[in-house]
C-alpha cells in the first residue's frame, strides 16, 4: 500500500475564489507539485480532471481531494501517447460540458549524464514526457478551453527553461522548449482574440520525488548506478530542492488567479532569472565553478 502523503497539506477550503466551480484538469497529479495543485484547487471549490501514468498514487491524491468535498474525475495517462490525451480531452469536455484550465504539469528528470555521455535512450524519454506531453495536452484541450470563453493553459516548465545546468541536457533543452511553445502559444491566443490566458511556470528547488524517480527509473532499465549518480540524487534532494510542494502550488495557483502570464516559484528560480539576464555570457563558466564547488563541499 502506498501511504497517503499530504493530508497535512489539505488545509480548510477558500471561500470566493475565481477558480470556484472551474473545471481544472491536471496531468502528473499523482505526486509533488501536481498533488499540491490538486488538493489547493479542490480547496478553491474547483472541479478536477486529474491524471498520472500511475495509478496508485493518483487515487490517492483523488482521495484526498474528494475528502475536501470536490468533484474528482480520475485517468491514468502517460502525456507522452498522443492519441490517449486526445481521448482524454474528448472525455474531460463530455463528462464536464466544459474545460476552463489545464495544468501540463507531468514530468521527469532523466538521467545525470553530461551531452557527450548521455544515451539517446535519455533525450527520447525526457523529451516524450516534458515536451509532447505539454504540445500533445495543449493541443487537445485547445478548442474546449477556447469554447469555455474563459480558458487558462499553464504549462510547468522550470528554473532549468531559464538558465541551463550540467548534466541535465534533456530535461534543459525540454524545459526552455516549454517556454518557447507556450510563449508563442500566448502570442496566438491574443492575436487571434481567444479567450485563453497563458502562463509559463518556472519553480525553482522543489521537495518532490522528482530527483528519486529519476534514480528508481534508472534502476528499473537495469543502468548502472554510479556511486557518483547516487551522490548527486543526495545532493539534489538536500540541498536543491528546497521549497514544499504546498508552498510552490499554493504560489502558482495565485499566480494563475492574478492572470500572470510568467510565475517564477522560489528564491532560486528569481536568481536564476536575474542571472541569465544580466550574465548571458559568463553565467556558464560561473556556474560550472559553482556546481563543482557544491559537489565537493560534504
Ligand atoms: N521538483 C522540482 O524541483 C521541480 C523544479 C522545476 C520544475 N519541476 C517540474 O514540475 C513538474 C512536476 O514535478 P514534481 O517535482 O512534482 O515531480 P514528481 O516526480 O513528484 O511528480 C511528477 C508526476 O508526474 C507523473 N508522470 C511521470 N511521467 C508521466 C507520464 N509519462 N505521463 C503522465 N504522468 C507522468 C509521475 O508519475 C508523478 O506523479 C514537472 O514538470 C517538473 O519538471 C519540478
């Protein structure tokens, strides 16, 4: 049995929100950051369409969403299979009459391999799951958020669309790539006058079990797992990841509520940001400095 983290996140319900008696779909709702959206938009008095490619873990989050008193339809869905998230989005619109917001929230680390070492294998995975599946849930849920008059895309791309870090190739070139899309996305919405805002999220450092997936995945496929490899998923989940999943939703889904169009979630993600402003140029050299310096430093 898998044990139901969260309930301490659940928190009493918000009284007059704007996203009160919204249909919210969520992909990646099983875990993390798309759990605490979940549970902080059932709070809101929202209706969710919550998904994840496993199972378990997404009952779990449908259960305690339920138990605030929302109405909660649940798929399990790998983003990465277009024709299933186009099944998805026919689904969601029948069963609701209506979609207002989608989070494109599912994601994966990948492997910590440099560029020159990575296998293909890495770029194919990560790329599946945090690219198409952020075209492949917009794509599909387009014409019904347009329809509802008064739609919202989110897409959940990272302080790593901002500014790039070693041996992360594939998760960076897939999160500025969500960046890209979802700007241009923007650009269309307005240009053509559809009532759809967008939003691009870049959370910093977040407490999840994104850096221990990774390293399970890699376990699963029979990979050798470096002392090295090891080291570095212990590095992440003390010293990087940092802020709580309820702390990073709750942040993004005020964001939403002010329409912002771009959400930076944490300190480390606004450094980042200023970072890749002011230093285009030199901010590589100094930050291959940094990650050796706070690899070596027990
Ligand atoms: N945790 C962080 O520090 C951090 C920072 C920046 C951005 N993000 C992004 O936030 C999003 C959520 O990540 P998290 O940190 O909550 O991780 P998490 O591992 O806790 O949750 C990710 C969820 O996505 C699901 N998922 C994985 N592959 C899927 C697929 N093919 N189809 C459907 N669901 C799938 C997993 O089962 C899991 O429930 C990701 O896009 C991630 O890249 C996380």
């Amino acid at each position: 049995m898998s044990t139901i983290q969260g309930s301490a996140i659940q928190g009493s319900a918000i009284q007059g929100s704007a996203i009160q008696g919204k249909v919210v779909v969520i992909t990646g709702a099983g875990s993390g950051i798309g759990r605490a959206l979940a549970l902080g938009i059932a709070r809101r008095g929202g209706i969710l369409a919550l998904s994840d490619v496993d199972e378990r873990s997404l009952a779990d989050t449908a259960a305690l969403a339920k138990a605030i008193g929302t109405d909660v339809h649940t798929t399990r869905l790998d983003v990465s299979d277009r024709a299933a998230v186009e099944a998805h989005a026919t689904d969601v619109q029948a069963r609701f009459g209506r979609v207002h917001q989608l989070y494109n929230n599912a994601g994966i680390a990948g492997g910590g391999s440099t560029i020159l070492d990575a296998d293909w294998s890495i770029y194919d995975r990560v790329l599946a799951v945090n690219l198409w599946g952020v075209l492949h849930g917009t794509r599909a849920f387009l014409p019904h958020l347009v329809a509802s008059g008064d739609g919202h895309v989110i897409n959940i791309s990272s302080l790593n669309g901002l500014l790039a870090q070693p041996e992360l190739g594939p998760y960076c070139t897939s999160k500025f790539a969500v960046r890209g899309f979802t700007e241009t996305l923007r650009v269309e919405m307005r240009q053509a006058g559809h009532p759809v805002q967008v939003t691009v999220v870049h959370p910093g450092g977040v407490r999840t079990n994104i850096a221990n997936a990774a390293l399970a995945d890699a376990r699963r496929r029979g990979e050798q797992i470096t002392d090295e490899y090891r080291e570095r998923i212990r590095f992440y989940n003390d010293r990087l990841l940092r802020l709580s999943p309820h702390q990073a939703a709750d942040r993004i889904v005020r964001g939403v509520e002010a329409g912002h169009p771009r959400i930076l979630v944490g300190a480390d993600a606004k450094i980042a940001d200023v970072i890749a402003r002011l230093l285009p140029r030199s901010y590589p050299g100094l930050l291959g400095c940094l990650f050796s310096r706070l690899a070596a430093t027990p």
